[in-house]
C-alpha cells in the first residue's frame, strides 16, 4: 500500500522540526509495515524551512504566503492575495499529487495548504505543539479529521476537531539515546573540558546573546567552551572583539542539537515545546530563559512543568539582564552532582513513545475516513 501526505509548517524551528519529525515517523512507520510512502513539503523557499526540509531531504515546494496582520491595516489586502496565489498552487499540487490527507504543524505558511485541502475535501490532520494553540492551527482545526497535542488536556480548545489525540511532542529519533561521553567525541570536546551550550531558538535570542558575549569574555570563565547559535536574524552586533575569543564559539544555526545538548554541562535554552521535548529526550542540564513575548506566556508555562519535577531551572528574562543568571551558571557549573540529577530528572519525563501516539492517530484518523 502506498501513502501520500503533503505536510507544511514554517517560520520557526518550532514549527519545522515536529513537521520533518512526523514526515521520519511516517516513513519507518511505512517501511516497516512493508508500505511505500510518499512525502512533499510546502512553505516559503525564503523561510528556515526552505533550508532546513530539503537539508533533511524531503521534497519542497515554495508556496506563496504572508502573515496576517492582528488588526485591518493595508498589509492585510497583501496577506489575503498572497495567501490566495498561494491556495491557488497548492491546489494545482493537490491535484498533480493526489494526498491521502495533509498534515500541518501551524505557522502562517499552512494557510494556503489547508485552504486548499477543505476546498477539495482532503482530510486535514493537525499537530499544535503548544499548550496554548497559534492562530493557524486553532482556525484550521474545525472540521479537520485530528487534531494531535503536544501538552495534554487540550479536548475543550479542539473541540470542533473531529478527533483530539494527547500524543505529545515529536523529535527526531536522533534525539534519544544520547550520552554525553559519546556526544562530547562526536564535538571533539574533552571529557574534562567544562562546555556550556546556548540556544536562543532558530531566530536567535539578544538576551541569551549578549550575556554570552559579555561573560565569555570574564576571567573566571576562561577554562569554559562556550557554543552559541545566534539564530538566522540575529540583532546583536558581533564585534571583532568577541569574535576573537578563544572560548567562544559562534554558529547561525545548530542542525543537531541533541549533540550538543547531551554534550553540554549546562544548556540555556529557551523553553518553546519542541526545546522542552528535546530536553528531556537528550537528558539536558538545562538552564530555561522563557521568551517572555510568547502568547498566554506559554514559554513559562513550559518550562515550569520541566522545573516542577527537578528537570532544568527557570530564570526569567528580566533576570538575566539584571544580572542574575551568571551566578546561577557558575553554581551549576561547579555542581557535577547537581548536574546530574537534573539530567535524570529530564531523561524520567521523556515521552519516548510519541512516534507511535501519533502514526497510530494518524493511521486511525484515515482508516475511519475511508
């Protein structure tokens, strides 16, 4: 039997990653089952996504599409002909490749996808990674075939979904099984070398970046391997000074972040769903900053559920740029004990059948519409 899905999701590695995930998921799934399956993307050439899916190599497909604007301005006329073109080519896509359903993981880059799929009766299958849904997805919901949620208890928000399934949030099966030792010779970094990775998201984060920059630089840091991915749009002036630093090393973007999340003594992440999920999937010592600009604050909300149980600790935003993340790194840093038990506590909360929860659900889902 072969199945064909075309998946979209973009703008941010919170969107793109559990979208490549679900599209590894549904492939295993297949060849283990002895299927075929036939996978394509859409979204924007210009956007991560256009980078990082045919990076994973999946078949990509550049879609028109603009974000709508919160309130009526003259960018709102813009967005809607955008989006149409857009709707416009996935309907020719649709029919050019004959999907079994379409999957999306929100961002405004599933707009045109899953208009075009209502309109021609093509089963929508949704994954919301967040506790509270994004606008895309909690539009697009109504009507669809499933809805898959990545925070439990969601039945209420979805409730126009055909079908809610709790399955919890996908990362790539790279994610698991991952020792430090074994990550620290993959980076060539010495099992004696204290390391210290940050990841302000694929967009980067000024807070996250500028602490780094400016504590790299301090004596009593010296003996200390700093890696920061400064994100793709990053706003902080990268000055030759600490360009020449020795303990720093500066990436636009981390591929494989369960290296260097596994490798690390301390991660300061931010606390988006998927980062969560890969926390405690690597077993990270992690240090979580909440994007304190997040709808509902659902960053701190997340990151609370990780720190309740002893799996990371929280410091604010406002408590970095006052200063007062550096003394709780250093307390960390020299805490091998402490380390470990947060790493332990991570790894007790990895969800590590997702995989299943969600081909089940999906596999289910097109059973019952057929």
């Amino acid at each position: 039997m072969e199945r064909r899905y075309i998946i979209t999701g973009g703008g941010t590695s919170g969107h793109i990653n559990p979208a490549l995930a679900i599209a590894d998921l549904l492939k295993e799934d297949a060849k283990a089952n002895g299927d075929e399956c036939r996978i394509i993307f859409t979204g924007r050439k210009i956007g991560l996504e256009g980078e990082l899916v045919p990076k994973a190599g999946y078949e990509f497909r550049d879609v028109e599409s603009l974000p709508m604007p919160y309130k009526p301005t003259p960018k709102a006329l813009k967005a809607l002909s955008a989006n149409n073109r857009g709707k416009k080519q996935c309907l020719a896509l649709i029919e050019e490749f004959k999907p079994d359903c379409v999957i999306s993981t929100g961002g405004y880059v599933s707009a045109p996808l899953i208009m075009a799929a209502k309109k021609t009766n093509v089963p929508v299958m949704i994954h919301e990674a967040n506790a509270f849904p994004g606008r895309a997805n909690k539009l697009f919901a109504k009507g669809s075939a499933l809805v898959m949620t990545g925070f439990p208890g969601q039945e209420k928000i979805f409730s126009k979904a055909q079908r809610v399934v709790y399955t919890g949030n996908p990362v790539r099966s790279n994610m698991f099984g991952r020792t430090k030792e074994g990550s620290r010779n993959e980076l060539g970094i010495a099992p004696d070398r204290k390391f210290v990775f940050i990841m302000g998201g694929s967009l980067g984060s000024a807070t996250l970046t500028n602490f780094v920059f400016a504590t790299a630089k301090k004596p009593e840091y010296q003996n200390v391997h700093f890696v920061i991915s400064v994100g793709k749009h990053n706003s902080v002036e990268i000055t030759p000074d600490v360009m020449s630093l020795p303990n720093l090393e500066i990436k636009e973007y981390i591929e494989r972040p369960d290296l260097y999340m596994s490798a690390a003594d301390c991660s300061i992440l931010r606390a988006g769903a998927v980062t969560c999920a890969e926390i405690t999937a690597t077993g990270a010592c992690a240090i979580m900053v909440p994007y304190p600009y997040a709808a509902h604050d659902h960053q701190t909300y997340n990151a609370n559920s990780l720190a309740q149980h002893g799996a990371g600790i929280v410091v604010s935003d406002d408590d970095v740029k006052a200063g007062r993340l550096e003394t709780v790194l250093l307390d960390l840093l020299n805490d091998p004990a402490r380390q470990e038990e947060i790493r332990k506590a991570s790894l007790s909360l990895a969800i590590k059948d997702t995989g299943k929860r969600i081909t089940e659900a999906i596999k289910s889902a097109l059973g019952n519409i057929q």
